[in-house]
C-alpha cells in the first residue's frame, strides 16, 4: 500500500542541520519513507497535511 501525505506543513528533519522544512511531501510504501519533496506520485490513499506537522519517530 502506498500513502502519499501532501503538503506538510511542517517536516521536521534529523539531518545534522536539524532542518524544518515547510509545504512538503512525503511518499511511504509498504511502511517505509520512500521519497520527500514536492512530489507529484498518485498512491492508494492521499492525506491532505496542511494543518499536520511530521517528525521523526
């Protein structure tokens, strides 16, 4: 299964720069994070997320 959650309003990031990233994309299949970005993939179910943020966890 393949979840596309777009347009994050908040991405919060644990690169070394501990980067928050805004209006972003994120592509999880089969559980696992697939690609972030501002992604244009179609999935079996698409979250809207403007009002979500996503950290890691």
């Amino acid at each position: 299964m393949e979840i596309l959650i777009k347009g994050l309003r908040f991405l919060v990031t644990q690169d070394d720069d501990r980067r928050i990233l805004r209006d972003k994309d994120i592509l999880i299949k089969e559980g696992i994070i697939e690609k972030v970005g501002n992604l244009s993939e179609s999935a079996d179910e698409i979250i809207d997320g403007r009002d979500l943020v996503a950290i890691p966890g």
